[in-house]
C-alpha cells in the first residue's frame, strides 16, 4: 500500500514539474497583433503642425488598430427588412472596398457597424454619406447626415462655403506676400 502511495506520488510530481516546464517555456510574449485590445500599446501619433485644421485626420491616426463602433440610421421611409437589406448591402460594398465591418441590427431602421481598425471608420462613413437611403451616421459622437437629407444639404453648402472663404483668405494672403 505505501509503495502504491509512493508510486502515484512520484507520477503526481513528475507531472506537475512536467506542467511547470511547460509553462516556463510557453512564457515568451505574445507579438502585438496577438494581444489583447487593452493590451496592445498605443499607436505612435506623428503630430504634423500644418494639419491642425483637420481634427478628424487626428482622430483617424489616434483610432488607427482600435475598435471602433458607427451607429447608422436609415430613412423613417423604409421598413424593418428594407433597412436591414440595405444596411446588408453597404456591409459587402464597405468589404469589397477591403473595409472590415461586423454590422449589427439594434433598431427597425438603426444599426452598429463594428470596425476592428477604427481608421477605417472615416472612409466608410464617406461612403455611407453618399447613399440615398442614409438619414446619419454617428462617429466618436459627432453626428453626419446623410448628402440626401435637407440637413445634409445644408451641412455641405456650409463646408463648401467656408473652403471657399478658406481659399479666398490663401489668395488674399499670397497677394499681400508679393
């Protein structure tokens, strides 16, 4: 009985240092990619003094490996199933144009699109802007309408003017220069 005892002791230990080696040898670091998201270090941001008048290229960089959630709202005009057969339909346009987005249904006529590189967020809210079916689109809580709405209308007169005072203040400046 005592040698059994011993017998099963020697296995209990041999297997517990063999687990013990195991675990030494799998104590290399992950690669970053492998990490976890909370994990991960942070991206190095290259702060360029002549694009301080671009704050969203700022959060762009700063989103760059992270994830990052779009909320997007259809027009109150579709149904329930037209607005998820639409939102379907950008979800494979956004991925044909090498955009990963996980799309997630929480509304009759709002959904999630899930990006795992926030980056890519700002290209794909450029191309929701221009679908007829889009009432807004929401990223990092700054609200876009959609270029068919009458807010949207209204937002793009307004950017356009202000390019054009921009441009007539460089004009004005480079004149006075020579």
């Amino acid at each position: 009985m005592v040698q059994h005892q011993m017998q099963t002791f020697e296995r209990i230990v041999s297997h517990t240092s063999l687990y013990n080696i195991v675990l030494q040898e799998d104590e290399e670091p992950l690669p970053e990619d492998e990490l976890p998201e909370h994990l991960r270090p942070q991206p190095q941001l290259h702060f360029d003094p002549s694009n301080i008048g671009d704050p969203e290229q700022l959060l762009k960089m700063s989103k760059k490996g992270r994830t990052l959630m779009m909320f997007v709202q259809v027009k109150d005009e579709l149904s329930p199933s037209e607005a998820e057969e639409v939102t379907k339909l950008w979800q494979s346009s956004l991925y044909n144009s090498h955009i990963q987005a996980e799309r997630y249904m929480v509304d009759d006529r709002r959904a999630i699109f899930m990006f795992k590189d926030g980056s890519q967020a700002w290209e794909a809210k450029d191309f929701l802007l221009e679908q007829k079916d889009l009432r807004e689109c929401s990223v990092e809580n700054k609200v876009y309408h959609g270029y068919h709405t009458p807010e949207g209308k209204k937002e793009r007169e307004e950017v356009y003017a202000r390019k054009l005072e921009a441009q007539r203040a460089n004009k004005k400046k480079r004149k006075t220069e020579l």
